[in-house]
C-alpha cells in the first residue's frame, strides 16, 4: 500500500484476467490498443460477431474523467462504418457504486462484473 502507482498496475493486470475470462465465456477476445499518436485505451473486447467495447482500469475515483474522456476520444477516431459502433465504453475501478456517466460511459466496480 505504500507503492500506489506498482498497486495500480497489479490492478489493471487482474482486472484485464477477468475481463480476458468473462471475454472467453462468450466467445470473444482481449487486446490492448495503442496507436502511433500515442493513445492507448488498457481493454478492448472484441466478440466474434462484430460487437466491441473500450475499458479503461482506474483504481481510484479521481482518475474517471480523464479515463472518460479517453474513451470517447477512442470512439470518436474509430470508423464505425467499418468497425461498428462500440458497444459499450467503460472505467472499471476499485470504487464502490456502478453507474452510467452522462456522456454514456459506465463506471463499474471489479466486483460488479461477476453479477
């Protein structure tokens, strides 16, 4: 607990386990996405019929907004004439309370996705 940031990465990396598993389940896959401009989005899920999702893993509260306005600068790039639309866009987090910004990306605890 006195390292947040070595923390942090041992988050995302459980996070990005039970996303690749619950991603399996229903006969889809895990990447990570980074392009030359530099921006990386840390999960997409991609389903085999087409479907996709952007997540960005922040463990604290203080970190959605700019993990928001990420995700929709991802989908704002991406062709969904060719891509599809996205299916979802979500911050998965170590917070307490599931909810759907504004902007249409969900806030979701870890714990949630086992529900």
């Amino acid at each position: 607990m006195k390292d947040l940031n070595l923390f942090g990465f041992l988050f995302e990396s459980m996070c990005v386990r039970d996303m690749r598993v619950y991603a399996q389940a229903n006969d889809g896959e895990v990447f990570h996405y980074r392009d030359a401009s530099g921006q990386e989005v840390d999960i997409i899920v991609s389903l085999r019929d087409g479907r996709w999702g952007a997540v960005e893993v922040k463990l604290g509260g203080g970190q959605i907004d700019d993990a928001a306005r990420n995700l929709l600068a991802l989908n704002e790039k991406v062709d969904g004439g060719s891509m599809g639309e996205a299916s979802f866009l979500m911050v998965l987090t170590g917070t307490e309370f599931a909810y759907r910004r504004t902007d249409g990306v969900f806030v979701v605890p870890l714990g949630c996705l086992r529900q």
